[in-house]
C-alpha cells in the first residue's frame, strides 16, 4: 500500500517497516525538498544532486542498523544535509562512500527538474557572497525558510528549536544578510 505525500511517515524508525513502493514514495516526497536546500546553499548542481544522494545513503545506512531515533524524519534528514553541505563549504569532502541509493528506487532528479531548480535560483548568485558572510546557522535557517516555504512553526519543530529562538535568529540572519548585501552591493 503506497502512501500519498501526506501520509509520508514522520518518524525514522517509521521507515524501516516500509516496502519498497513506500520507500520509492518517500524518497520521491523528499529528493526535491533536500535538493532545493542543498542547491540554494552551493549553487552548483552536480555537487548539490550528489551531496542529496549522499543524505539517502546515510539514511539506507542507518535502516540497515539496529539503533533508534526518535528525531522526525524532516529534521534528521535536513540535519545530515547540512552537515554535508558544511563539509563540503569547509573543503572537506563528503566520504567517496558507495552509491546504495539505487536500493531506494531507481528513479532520480531529472536534468530538466535539475535544471527548472537551477534557473528558478539562477538569480541567487547575485546574492551568493552575502549568504557565504552569515553563519552555518543563519544560511541553514534561510535555506529551510525560503527554499522550503516553511512557516516560523514548521522551523521550530524541525530545527527542535523554540519559537522565540526561531523568531531570534530570523531577526539576526536577515539582519546580517542585510548588511553584508549592502558591502557588496
């Protein structure tokens, strides 16, 4: 039985008990989201679609072991991408680990998906050098708010953050951005 996108599962040690179908279904709920935050964050397509890739091996990694989570799957997922795309800003490659993600389905991003992605965000290397001034913090927080659409509400559970956290740091990243814009501009 397949589920549609709003019954995608919300709990990692949920997804161990999906078959196949399910599986492809949840990876095809959440291959877009991942990639458009990777790609607003490296603005480079290849290294974002492989980065995402890398986050669907980690999580078939973690479905082959025994341990629990009790993190939302949302939250897990966006927080192994943002490690990887922090390694990958601070020069260290992401492990060169095997590709396992054809396990999960065979179907990818496609070039013009890829592309539609890369035009839509065409416009950000304008503001690129600004983004790179802020913290991993503040360009993680503006990447789940403007590449995701996400509520104030919707950050704070993901982030496991508060509200008035949420609310803080949305002050101090736009803040920052503004300021760092203004010196390049």
């Amino acid at each position: 039985m397949s589920r549609s996108n709003t019954q995608i599962v919300e709990n990692l040690n949920d997804v161990k008990r999906l078959d196949r179908e399910e599986l492809k279904a949840f990876h095809d709920h959440y291959y877009p989201m991942l990639y458009r935050y990777v790609y607003f964050r490296l603005g480079d397509v290849q290294c974002s679609d492989e980065i995402t890739m890398q986050v669907f091996s980690k999580l078939i990694g973690f479905l082959g072991g025994r341990r629990g989570l009790s993190k939302k799957i949302g939250a897990w997922l966006f927080d192994q991408a943002k490690s990887l795309v922090e390694k990958q800003m601070h020069g260290q490659s992401a492990s060169s680990e095997q590709n396992h993600v054809m396990q999960l389905t065979t179907r990818y991003i496609s070039r013009q998906d890829a592309a539609s992605i890369h035009e839509r965000y065409q416009n950000i290397r304008f503001v690129r050098p600004a983004l790179l001034v802020l913290s991993n913090q503040e360009q993680h927080y503006l990447a789940l708010r403007f590449t995701q659409s996400l509520t104030l509400e919707e950050i704070a559970v993901l982030m496991g953050i508060s509200m008035r956290r949420v609310h803080s740091l949305q002050v101090r990243a736009l803040t920052s951005f503004g300021r760092a814009f203004n010196r390049i501009a």
